[in-house]
C-alpha cells in the first residue's frame, strides 16, 4: 500500500512543479520590465512627489505657496496651457482632413505619406527651430517672399503665434499616426447608404463619421495636450528661453547658474502632472459616454 502511494507522489509532483513553473514563468519574465519600470519611471515620479514638500530642508508647503502667489509662474502655465490646447485643435483637424483625404488615394501613394509621417514624428527640438527660424524667422525665405507681394505684415516667429505654428507644425504627424487606424472603422459604403436616404456631406460627418471617431479623436486630443504641453527643446532653442512657458521654468530651475531650485521645480512637476490627470480623466469620461452613447445607437 505504501509503495503504491510513492509511486503515485513521484508521478504527481514533476507535474505539479511543471504546472507551478508554467503559472510562474510569465512573472519571472515581467520582473527585468517592473525593474526598468520602477528605475526609470516610478522612482523620479516619487523623488518629484516627496521633495516638491521640502522647503529649506523641512517639510512645508511653501513650494506651492510660492507657486500659486506668483504671477510669473502662472503666466507659464496659462502659455503652456494656450499653447497645448490650440495646437492640439489644429493639428487634430488638419490630421483628420489629411487621413480622411488619404483613404480615398492610391495605395502606394498613401504608404508614402504615411512613411513620410513617421519619419517627420522625429523632426523636433533644436533641428526644427533652425528649420522655422531659415524659413519663417525675421529675415526667413518664406516671411521674405511674403513681404515682397504684401501677403504678411509683421509676423513675430518668437512671440505667442509663431510658437503656435511651430507647435501645430510637430503636432501633426503624430496626429496622422494616431487617427489612421481609427479611419478603419468607418465603412466605405456608409457615405453612399447616407446618400441614398437624402443626407449630404455634411451631414454624414455630423450624424455618422464623427460619433464614430469621437472615441479616438478624443483620446488623441488627450495625447496631444500631454506631447505639446511637456515640449521643451524647441521652444527652448527657438526663444533661447525667453518666452514663459512652464517646461522652461522648470529646466531654469534645476540647471539654472544662478538660482538653483530643484524643489520648486518638483512642486511645478507636480501641479503639472496634476493638471495633466484632471484633463486625462475628464477625457476617459467623455470616451466612455461616447461608447455609451453608440451602444444605445446601435440597439435602437
């Protein structure tokens, strides 16, 4: 009896380590991620979080206080804000005329621009500041040739509005990459069906196409925000730091030679990685209505 029972644990027990070290296995493989993960991510994220409360080597609140009571530093995150929002709403909408254009072209003609688009993604920082200041700064190419047949009066590259060319300029190609694959949802025969009932262009894009896309436009508008609103190099290299916006505060701030204040500046991380969940948030909740509400259409 008890030489029945052994040989029937010996039998028992290799498959019980192999199915342990099946059910295992998939963890030891996230660990070097969950290592890299921790290094790289969530470490800096609670060094920002615990030293922005430091404040002359104690714990205070005086960061912040500092923060919201200065006018300066609240000129940079409305331009940051500014900045980020209108850039995201025109790079959206010209990417959503560019893929929905690109649907309707040749096969290796739309493979092209798509590749091209990819590429472009990585045209940034200080090479595309030297970019627009040859081609639109004071004495560029393209503000020369438009003075001379008085098409432009006095177009500043390196105030307000010339950054925001410059910002919805980047913002493109990563739009284009983002909707592209949203466009497959749209079936080529929904346009003629609409016609077929009496429906325009117009109306097509307002009653079917964009209830559609407004999950992924959506949450592009969402990554677009974050992309443009966390941009640095460019706009660093185009003003040499001159326009306020948030990003630079923070870099004068840590590296600056004359006021070096890591702690503030981790304070000002905080407010925006704050502001940067409230808006990600509210778009999850926009997402998940639009969801809702195509739900209830289809059932009826």
């Amino acid at each position: 009896m008890s030489l029945s029972l052994l040989s029937a644990a010996e039998q028992i027990l290799p498959v019980n380590l192999s199915q342990r070290f099946r059910q295992i296995k998939p963890v030891v493989w996230l660990v070097p991620f969950a290592l890299f993960f921790y290094w790289f991510q969530l470490s800096p994220m609670i060094w920002v979080f615990v030293n922005s409360f430091i404040y002359e080597g104690e714990w205070a609140l005086e960061n912040y206080r500092e923060i919201l009571g200065s006018g300066f530093m609240l000129q940079g995150f409305r331009n940051s804000l500014w900045l980020s929002f209108w850039s995201s709403v025109g790079g959206l909408l010209i990417a959503t005329l560019l893929v929905s254009s690109l649907r309707r072209v040749n096969s290796k003609l739309r493979d092209g621009v798509i590749a091209f688009t990819n590429m472009s993604t990585n045209f940034a920082g200080v090479p595309l500041a030297f970019a627009f200041i040859i081609i639109l700064g004071i004495n560029g190419a393209f503000t020369l040739l438009l003075k001379q047949y008085g098409l432009i009066g006095e177009f500043n590259l390196y105030g307000q509005w010339g950054l925001l060319v410059m910002y919805i300029y980047f913002q493109i190609p990563l739009a284009v990459l983002l909707l592209y694959p949203a466009f497959d949802a749209l079936q080529d025969d929904w346009q003629s069906a609409a016609a077929l009932l009496g429906a325009n262009t117009r109306q097509y894009w307002l009653k079917i196409a964009l209830p559609v896309l407004s999950p992924a436009l959506l949450g592009s508008f969402i990554i677009l925000v974050a992309n443009a609103i966390g941009a640095y190099a460019s706009v660093y290299a185009l003003t040499s730091g001159n326009y306020n916006v948030i990003t630079v505060r923070i870099a004068s701030l840590v590296s600056g030679d004359l006021f070096l204040e890591p702690n503030l500046a981790a304070a000002i991380s905080m407010i925006l990685m704050l502001i940067l969940a409230v808006i990600t948030i509210i778009n999850q909740r926009l997402i998940a209505k639009s969801y809702v509400g195509r739900k209830n259409n289809v059932g009826r």
